[in-house]
C-alpha cells in the first residue's frame, strides 16, 4: 500500500466516501505524497511523454505563434511571456531560442512560469534561467501577458457524476471489503445533459480559464492551451491513469500514478468568453502544426545531421502531426482579449 494510501483510508474512515475530484487533487498534489511532487514523471524512463520533449520543433513552432502575437499587439514591453505547468522548462527553453532573433522579444519578455512540483522547478530552473515562478496563476503580474499551456489543463481534477434513472450521484472513493473503490453518492448538482450516464466538470479548471481570462481582459493579451481532448462538451469518463507508459486502474498506487483526463474544450472556452474574450474555434494539433510551418522547419533541420538523429527527427515530428498519433487527439485553442486581431492559424487552418 503506498503512503497515500493509507492517509486516504484515514479521511475515509473519519469523513466518509472521497469525491473523486478529491481524490484526484490528493493524488496529484499531496504536499508529500502526490504525483508530481516527488517525482519527474516525464521522458523514456518516467511515465509518460509530452510533445516538447518528442520534438524540439514543438517549442519552437510555439514560440513563433507567441511572437507573432506579440508583433501584432505593438510589441508591448515589459510583457509577461506565462508557461503553466512547464514540465522540465524545454518547451520555454525552446520558445525562447527560437524567438531570440525577434528584435525587442527577448528584452521585453520577462519569463513566469506557474508550477507546484519542488522536482520539476529544479529542472525549470536549469533550462529557462531567470524565470520568476508561482505557484498559482493568481501571483501573476498585471500585465500584458502571452500564456501557454501544454498538457496543464488535463492534470487538474475534475467532479465524476453519474445520472441513473433520472438521480443524479457523485462518484467518489471508498473502502468496500478491504480495497478501495469507485461508490455513488447522491448530489443535489444538476445533469445539463439531462439523460442518464457519467459526465464531468472540472471547476479547477473553470477557475484557472476565469483567472486567466480576468487577466487578459484588463490589461491585454493571448492565451495557447494544448491538450487532448474534445471540442464539444459530452458525457462520458475520460478519466485515466498512467504509469511506466502503460494505463492502470485510477486506485492503483495512488501517488504513483499520472491521473489525467481529458479537456473539454467547449466548457473551457465558456470560462474564458465569460470574461468577455474572444475564443477562437479549436484546431486540431496536427492542423496547428502543418499551418505553423512543421514541414519545413523539420526539412531544414533534417538537412545537417546524420541518418540515425534525422530519423528520430522525422519520426517525432510524425508521432506530432500523424492523425492516428498526436495529431488528431490533442486541440489547440486561443484565447485573445477583445482588442486583439485573430491570430494566425485560427480562423485559417
Ligand atoms: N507542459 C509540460 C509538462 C506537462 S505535465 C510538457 O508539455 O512537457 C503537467 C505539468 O503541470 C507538470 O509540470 C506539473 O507539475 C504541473 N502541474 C500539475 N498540476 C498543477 C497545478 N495545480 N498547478 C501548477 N502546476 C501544476
């Protein structure tokens, strides 16, 4: 039973069934025990992978968009260049050399990235120097700001109910013969589906968008979400985890697996419209990618190297834009403050 576990059993036993979203939050970000605070779990040897740490070209694609973003608003300076949820810092790192001929960005930019795990600030702190860190998106400057996201909206909890013959229950996590367990508990929240089956909301990410999107709004300003997941919102369990790059069960080794799910782009795109910004019609990555120019920014570096490291460039780049890999799967959406233009692919690709 791994640490976790047994404090989970102990809130169980005092307070009852654990909502799901609780659970999620624990497991995740214990202050000892969660997920992504005693552990990278990134790269060939952790748990899963990220599209930056597949392909340089990720970052740097991404720095472009930023940087054009930037041209278009009259180069505000100072600006906040955010990342949430950086991971290692390599797609910051990335976005920063690629935007480094960018007359005035790197003067102008001053670099905050939003994170809560103590081990992948460490690894923040070697590849993007000079950043200025938060643990929350509610520390950050009030400023014109240019914010990206890959793969943060997925790692933040989410509410499971469950509709059955017209009842709406929250799931939630007890301990039923000796194990834990996925229970139902009766709720008074509403369905908006209004049939029977599972659906989730994730208020933490509701927050975060109305956060961020309060931000933008008054002092200007674009926001990047990549992330798997769907377009419209729809009932259904998205929730998953991972370890040692296979699924398991989500009460498997709680504080030792990733548990992530899937983004629903409509509901996100409401938290931010309801702060009066403009959100453009989500693309797909694979979209996003070929309209940012991956073709060629693979070709060019292709060209100097050796067959062995161009084959595992062609093949991450690939594994980025391929419709049965990455491409199709994860979405892209901008959010602008009204003033903005629509940045490009958006309306486009
Ligand atoms: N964006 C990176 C890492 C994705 S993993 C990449 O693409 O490689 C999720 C990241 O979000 C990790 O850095 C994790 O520590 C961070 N994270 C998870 N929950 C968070 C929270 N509530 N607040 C801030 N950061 C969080």
């Amino acid at each position: 039973m791994t640490p976790l576990e047994v404090l989970l059993r102990q809130h169980i036993a005092a307070d009852g069934p654990m909502p799901l979203q609780r659970y999620m939050a624990l497991c995740l970000g214990h202050p000892q025990h969660g997920y992504y605070m005693t552990r990278d779990p990134l790269g060939v040897r952790g748990d899963f992978t990220t599209a930056p740490e597949i392909s340089q070209v990720f970052g740097e694609l991404i720095g472009i968009w930023v940087a054009q973003v930037w041209i278009d608003a009259g180069s505000p300076s100072p600006f906040s260049l955010v990342e949430l949820g950086p991971g290692r810092g390599t797609l910051m790192r990335d976005m920063l050399r690629a935007t480094r001929k960018v007359k005035g960005f790197a003067d102008a930019a001053r670099v905050h990235l939003v994170e809560t795990s103590p081990t992948l600030k460490a690894a923040q702190e070697l590849n993007v120097p000079g950043a200025h860190w938060h643990d929350s998106v509610a520390t950050l400057p009030t400023q014109f700001s240019i914010i990206v996201a890959n793969e943060f909206f997925d790692a933040l909890p989410l509410q499971q109910l469950e509709q059955q013959d017209g009842t709406v229950f929250e799931r939630c996590v007890d301990v039923v013969d000796g194990a834990l367990a996925l229970v139902r508990v009766a709720t008074i929240k509403a369905n908006p589906f209004g049939i029977d089956g599972i659906f989730e909301e994730s208020p933490a990410r509701a927050s975060t968008a109305l956060a961020l999107g309060h931000l933008l709004h008054d002092h200007g300003g674009a926001t990047l979400v990549i992330d798997y997941g769907h377009r419209k919102s729809a009932m259904g369990d998205t929730v998953q985890a991972m370890m040692d790059h296979a699924y398991c069960s989500i009460l498997t080794a709680p504080g030792e697996a990733d548990l992530t799910s899937h983004v629903d782009f409509e509901a996100l795109g409401l938290a931010f419209e309801t702060t009066h910004c403009r959100v453009h019609p989500v693309v797909t990555q694979g979209a996003f990618l070929s309209a940012m120019g991956v073709d060629l920014r693979a070709q060019v570096l292709a060209r100097d190297l050796a067959d062995d490291a161009r084959g595992t460039l062609l093949s991450g780049v690939k594994r980025l834009v391929d419709d049965a890999q990455m491409g199709q799967l994860f979405k892209v959406m901008a959010a602008t403050s009204p003033g903005l233009n629509v940045p490009y692919p958006f309306g486009v690709a």
